[in-house]
C-alpha cells in the first residue's frame, strides 16, 4: 500500500478536535439521509409505474386496431389470419366495448360491456343459480320476461357498487345501432378484479356469442381487434409492420402510444424527484469541504513536513481526495441500507396505500431497481467527490517554510 493511501486511513481514523468530529458526523448523516430519501423516492416512483403498466397491459391490449370511423370489421377474420403471421404476434382477439347501464336491485350505474380475451373464461352459472324473472321485483318488460338472461362477470367494484352477487339477475340497457335502448335481462356467474379502479368499477365481461344475442346481431361483428405481442417493448415495431399490412382505413394503436401522457408524467416526475433530492445531497456533501477544510487547518505542520521531506503536490492532493471518498463512502453505504431497509419495511407494511379511486391502485410497492441504484450511488459519489477537490487543493498548496516557522 502507498504511503498516500496509509495516510490517508490513518488520518481518517484518527480522533479530531469537536469541531471537526461534529461536521464528519453532519456530513455522514446528511449524505446517509439523502441518498435513502432518493432511493425511497424513486423506488416508489418505479413502484407506481410498474403496477399501472403491469395492471394496463394485463387487462387491455398491446396494439389495437379499429377502424377510423369506428364501424364494425366485417372481415376481421382475414385481417386476424395476416396479422397471426407477423412476427413478436401472439394472439389476436376480436373485441368490442360498448357503453351500457348496469341496473341492479338497488342502483343503476354505468358501465363498459366488453368481450373478453381467451385468457379469460365466464364460468356458465350452475342451474340452482339460474335466476327465476317473474319471482324478482325488477321492472322488466313485458317481452323481456321468456328472454334467457345471458352470463356476464362483473368487475368486483361495480357489483359491489350495484349490490349483486353470483346468481343474482339484472338489466343491462344498451343502445347499440338501435333508436331506442334496449333492456336486456342477465345473470351475474362471476366477478373479477383488475386491480385499477376504473376497470373494477365500470367493466362487464361477456362471451362474443351472448353479446351478439344481445345485440340482436345473428353473428358477432367486432369493432376491435385486440393483438397481444410477446415482446412488449418491440410493440411499436410490431404496431408498425400491422400498419403495412392494412389499408388506409385502419388505425393501430400501439400501447405506449396509448398511454403516453400517463408514463411521460411518471417520467418527468422520476426526473424532477432525481433533480431535488441530488441538490439536497449536495448540500449535504458540503460538510465533507468543511470538514476537510478544518482537517487541513489542524494538520497544516504534518503537510509542511511532508512537503519538505519530498511529498509532491499530487500525493497531498490524493491524500486528502481519498479522505473525503471515505467520508462519502461511509454515507453512501449507511444511506443505502437504510433506504433499502425502509422499502422492505414499506411493502411490508403497505405503508402506500391510497383511495383507489383518486389514484386507480389502493397500494403503491416501493421497487427499487439496480440500474437506479447504481445511477444514485454514481450521482452521490461524484457530488461528494467534487465537494472534497477545494480543500484538497488547498492543502497540496500549502508552502512548507511559512508553515514551519509560525510553529
């Protein structure tokens, strides 16, 4: 080991005046204290982002494609045969949403009827299930009374908003191609849970064969068509070969596309969270200049002797950058512990939890992830190290005669 580096530990090591041991103590403490808040920070921020992306693509589609005026696909079946043969293409679902009120026994709410993915199975309710229309006090129409209600599942927070269960029947008015809307009898066989509020509270899924006899269509005739890639991050590529494939009269829409504002913010807001904290873990690393700075003051006859015993400039600089790199690395360490700490603490705990329907998720996991850790360590580490350069500087300028003399 140099003689720099032996220096340099044992100058760490050594005990200091208060002054000195209370600004070492200052700045480890504030740099430790920046570095958690930045890693909590962002580690909540990428939990936000991951759990709405997660939450999005799990219950919508990776690229969609409809028509510009939004009519019907009538030969969606060939469309569907040349976009299977793309690749990164997974599965192509023919769907449609239709816009609907949802009545039940105490409440009429809106909501979203929608076709399902093949992931997705309504399960056919058992006939002890089956509901008996004329026994109910719903206001049914008299033709709507011999009709079969048809199997839907409802998101969990829109039947519990509408108070139904499995087994229990409703109306579902719908307007469709028709001047007037129309009332059809159905019978909740099951519910399900997205995750993101909007979905749990508007969505009715059905199968394509029963929303097309509610329709009064004698096939169904989807609007959209739902593709699924197996690499999510090469949709817009994907998204752009479909393109190729389609006439004009198409719009494809990949995800991230989709939902642009929404990550663009959670993005912006990531890099304003980075911004303010790295200031404030600048601050803090100030107290490493004025820490070193009185080092320099106590240890200016040490420096004068060195000086004259041959030590060059660079060695004196080096002495004191490694001195202040122990100071940071010090703080770096204890602030990643016990930012690390205080996010399996939170998802532990579920400290995050919000109204779902303000933010769309109930719980918010704190995700730190390893390229952001690395990012925040590189960053902590060279706004310490550029607080350590003036006083180092100062002490390899230090003139060893003048030093001499005044002792």
């Amino acid at each position: 080991m140099s003689f720099e580096l032996k220096l340099a530990f044992k100058y760490f090591r050594a005990r200091r005046k208060s002054l000195a041991r209370f600004t070492s103590f200052v700045a480890v403490v504030g740099i430790a204290a920046g570095v958690a808040s930045l890693l909590i920070a962002n580690a909540l921020a990428n939990g936000f982002s991951d759990e709405m992306r997660d939450k999005i693509l799990a219950n919508t589609s990776h690229i969609t494609i409809f028509t510009n005026d939004g009519t019907e696909i009538s030969d969606w079946r060939e469309i569907k045969k040349k976009i299977e043969a793309i690749e990164n293409i997974k599965e192509v679902t023919p769907t449609t949403y239709e816009s609907t009120l949802l009545i039940g026994k105490d409440s009429t709410n809106y909501s979203i009827l929608r076709i399902p993915n093949s992931k997705f199975q309504i399960p056919e309710p058992a006939k002890s299930e089956t509901p008996n229309l004329k026994s109910k006090t719903l206001n049914l129409e008299p033709e709507t009374l011999n009709l079969k209600p048809e199997p839907v599942s409802l998101g969990a927070t829109l039947a519990e908003k509408a108070n139904l269960k499995i087994g229990d029947e409703a109306e579902i008015v719908t307007l469709g191609n028709q001047i007037e809307p129309k009332r059809s009898p159905v019978v909740i066989a099951g519910t399900f849970q997205t995750g993101l509020y909007e979905y749990d509270s508007t969505w009715i899924y059905i199968s394509a064969e029963d929303f097309a006899k509610l329709s009064g269509q004698s096939e169904f005739a989807p609007t959209i068509l739902s593709v699924a890639v197996a690499d999510i991050y090469r949709a817009n590529e994907t998204a752009a070969a479909i393109r190729t494939n389609l006439s004009e009269n198409f719009k494809v829409l990949d995800w991230q596309e989709a939902n642009q504002p929404l990550f663009a913010a959670l993005s912006l807001e990531r890099k304003v969270a980075l911004t303010i904290i790295s200031l404030i873990i600048f601050i803090a690393a100030l107290n490493i200049t004025t820490t070193l700075t009185l080092l320099v003051n106590e240890r200016r006859l040490d420096i004068a002797v060195l000086r004259t015993c041959g030590a060059r400039t660079k060695s004196l600089l080096f002495i004191f950058l490694v001195e202040g790199t122990l100071l940071a690395f010090l703080g770096i360490v204890s602030g990643l512990i016990l930012g690390l700490l205080g996010c399996m603490l939170g998802n532990y705990f579920k400290i995050i939890s919000l109204s779902a329907e303000v933010y769309s998720l109930s719980f918010i996991p704190f995700r730190p992830h390893l390229i952001n850790i690395l990012l925040i360590i590189l960053i902590s580490f060279l706004l310490c190290l550029t607080a350590t350069i003036y006083p180092a500087y100062k002490a390899s300028r230090i003139k060893p005669l003048e030093n001499l003399r005044t002792q």
